[in-house]
C-alpha cells in the first residue's frame, strides 16, 4: 500500500483516508469528496466507490428520523448510527455531526459530546456548526485529540435565527464569512464547509485559508465537495436545493419495485417454484 500519491490527495489504493488527505489534497489541488451516510449499507457502498468522508450528519433528522429540522435530533439518537456506517468503511474517513444542544452551551459540554462520540462509534473526527462563536469549543476538542471539522456560513442548526434557508455571504456577510473563516482555523479545524454561499466569497475564503474548503452549495472553487446522500440520489422527497446534482432516481426506482412485487403477490406470481423451499 502507497501511503501517499505521488501527486498528494487520497488515493484509492490508501487504507485509510487521515486529516493529512485532506491537507495534501488542498496543497496539490485534488479535490476531495464526501457525501452524508447514516447506515451501513450505503457507507458501504460509497467506501468502496472511493469517496473520502463520510458524514453522519445531523441531516439524520430529516433523513431518518422524519424531523422537520434538524434541531430535535440527539446524541443519543445519532452514535448508533455513527458507529454503523464507522464500522462499515476501510477507507473512508467518517465524521459524526455534534447535533445541536450538544456543545454550544461551553466548551466543557463540547469536549463531553466529542469524546462520547469518538468513543461509542469508531469516528474519526467530529463537525459542528459556527465560526468565531464556535472557535473555543474547536480549540479544546482539538487539544482533547479530536480533529473537528468545522461549518460556517448556512448553519442549518440556526434555520429560525437566519431566518431560514437564507444565502449566507452576500455584501457586507462576506466579512463574516471570512472572520468565521479565519478564526476556526486558527482553533485548528482540519477543514471547513461552506454551506450556501456565493462562490465567489467561497473562492476568496479557499484562497486565503491553508485548510481545506468543503462546499455544500459554496460553487467550484472550493477544495472538495459535500452533498447529502438522499437529495443527490433522488431518494429525498420534495424541494431539492438548487446546488444538488442529482446522479440517480433511487426513489423512482423502489416505487417501481414495490408495485411491480405488490402486482406479483396480487396476481399470484411471486413467490414461485425458485422462491419456494
Ligand atoms: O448534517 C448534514 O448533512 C450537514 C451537511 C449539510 C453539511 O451538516
């Protein structure tokens, strides 16, 4: 096994990606990719298609658990889930969000909820909302050994403060942006997404942080992209946000797979003699 591509990056035959992946990929230039997973079969199936993180994202309330947000979820409900798709990947990198209530309350409280979930579900490093208001609680995970990535610009844990799913990092936003920016650096997150905004300011936070950028809908400037797994397999019901490309009908395909089986049993062709003991 080649510890390191000659170019940098994560290469697909690494063992393991590590937070290193993610700096040589922002100094050479490969672009990193991640996409959500809360289950073992899709962490699975993304390990073995290469992609380089896995999140198992609070979006688990939308996604899993039928919440409207993603306030209500808790730890609780998220280390099973975390330690299936964990337990499920050889290569991937996997971080476990910090649902909200579980860290912003003081640092104490962060460093508890990281430990517990590095503990009780085999992540490799944890994410939570916030830039210059979130920069001590980043400090002292990182100085209780956990890497942190970090999330600023749309933070969905804010939806009612912000207003809802508003663009973050227009105008005047952009420096914000950049002071959130600067400063979950300088607490040593190991990366940063930008959720939702304009790729320009995207591309002047890329140019001046020497962490790697995560988009979420921040355009093609960034050093890697994140997408939530059921809006970009077209699994999600509903409104999908503008930036989701979607690479599959997932949802099409199992609706047209239940009525095709319900018709089976109805009309007496499933199970046949090949399905029969
Ligand atoms: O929980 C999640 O899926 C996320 C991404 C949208 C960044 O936080």
């Amino acid at each position: 096994m080649r510890e390191e591509a000659p170019y940098g990056g994560a290469p697909q035959n690494l063992k393991r990606v590590r937070t290193r992946h993610f700096q040589n990929a922002k100094r050479t230039g490969i672009k990193i990719t991640g996409l959500t997973s809360y289950d073992q079969l899709t962490a699975r199936i993304f390990d073995e298609a290469g992609i380089d993180f896995l999140l198992v994202g609070d979006s688990a309330a939308n996604n899993v658990l039928g919440y409207e947000t993603t306030l209500p979820v808790t730890v609780d409900e998220l280390i099973p889930l975390a330690r299936a798709v964990a337990g499920a990947v050889s290569r991937a990198f996997v971080i476990a969000d910090l649902p909200f209530g579980s860290y912003e309350t003081n640092s104490d409280d962060a460093v508890h909820t990281a430990i517990r979930m590095m503990k009780e579900t085999g992540a490799h490093a944890v994410k939570l909302e916030g830039g210059e208001r979130s920069a001590e609680q980043i400090r002292r995970i990182v100085d209780a050994g956990v890497p942190v990535m970090a999330h600023i610009g749309f933070t969905p844990q804010s939806e009612h403060q912000l207003g809802g799913h508003v663009i973050q990092g227009r105008g005047a936003g952009e420096d914000q942006l950049l002071a959130d920016a600067r400063a979950v650096e300088a607490a040593g997150a190991f990366a940063v997404v930008l959720e939702m905004v304009p790729a320009d300011a995207a591309r002047k936070v890329t140019a001046e942080l020497s962490i790697p950028t995560i988009s979420v809908g921040a355009g093609p400037h960034c050093d890697g992209q994140l997408l939530v797994w059921t809006d970009w397999a077209g699994l999600t019901q509903g409104r999908i946000p503008k930036f989701v490309k979607q690479y599959a009908q997932i949802g099409q395909t199992l609706r047209e797979a239940a009525r095709a089986w319900k018709a089976d049993v109805e009309g007496g062709v499933y199970p046949g003699v090949e399905n029969s003991y």
